[in-house]
C-alpha cells in the first residue's frame, strides 16, 4: 500500500453553514466546490481547500447518524472527527490492513465525498479514525 499524502481531516460541526462562514469571512478561504449528501452516511459535506489537503466539514443530516453521535459525546462542541490518506488502491489497501490483523469497519470500499472510494480503519488500531481515501478521479 502506498500512502500517496494526508487526503483530508474530517471535522464534525454542528451547523455547516455557520462553520463554513469562519472560513471564508474569518479566514479568506474562498470554497468553491458544492455541498455534498452522502445519504447512507447520514452526513452533509463541504470541502475547504488549505494547502495540499483538505479540510472536510461533516454535518449530520439525522439525530442517530455518526456525525451527530461524536458531537453528542463532545458536549456539541466541533473537532476532528478523522484523518483521511491517500491510497492508490482502495482496494489492496483493505486487504493489506487485513492481511497485517488490522480491524477494518469497512470490509470493502465505499463511495466518499469528493468522488473517492473510502474505508475506515477502526480506531482501536491505532487510537484515532482513520479513513483510507483513493480519489475516483485522479490517474493511478
């Protein structure tokens, strides 16, 4: 497996909106790409260009999703939900995990925000949640 750069840091918010203001207002981040629904993850998406990497804004879309879940036990307040690497093989990458005895909570891949195929790696591997990302549309 290649570990190609740090993809995105994932930061739960409880209002996108309101988060996405201190960016661009506060910051001067200019975000140009739009809001993505991720429905099977429960989850609205808003990606904030910085640097090489990206910052990945996470609102739940329901009370039970797992965005919601990691903001209830964090008192409401935002933080990084997950750090995500850039694969080259999606794929190979989850059988190498496995291979070495590395809990996955995704077996095979499933489709990301910003057209990616992902797979967490569970936290209890090594203490956070990784997420291993391979974007759809860069060349391999």
């Amino acid at each position: 497996m290649k570990i190609n750069r740090v993809d995105h840091i994932g930061i739960a918010v409880p209002n996108l909106q309101e988060a996405k203001k201190f960016y661009e207002e506060v910051l001067g981040i200019k975000i140009t790409k739009e809001d993505e629904v991720i429905e099977d993850q429960k989850v609205k998406v808003s990606f904030v260009p910085c640097g090489e990497v990206e910052l990945e804004l996470l609102e739940s879309t329901t009370e039970d999703g797992p965005i919601a879940k990691y903001l209830a036990k964090n008192g409401g307040r935002s933080g990084i939900q997950h750090v995500a690497l850039n694969v080259d093989n999606i794929e190979e990458a989850i059988a190498e995990m496995k291979e070495k005895g590395v809990r996955m909570i995704d077996e095979a891949p499933r489709y990301g925000a910003g057209n990616s195929s992902i797979a967490f790696v569970h936290p209890k591997a090594s203490g956070i949640l990784v997420e291993l990302a391979q974007r759809l549309d860069e060349t391999k």
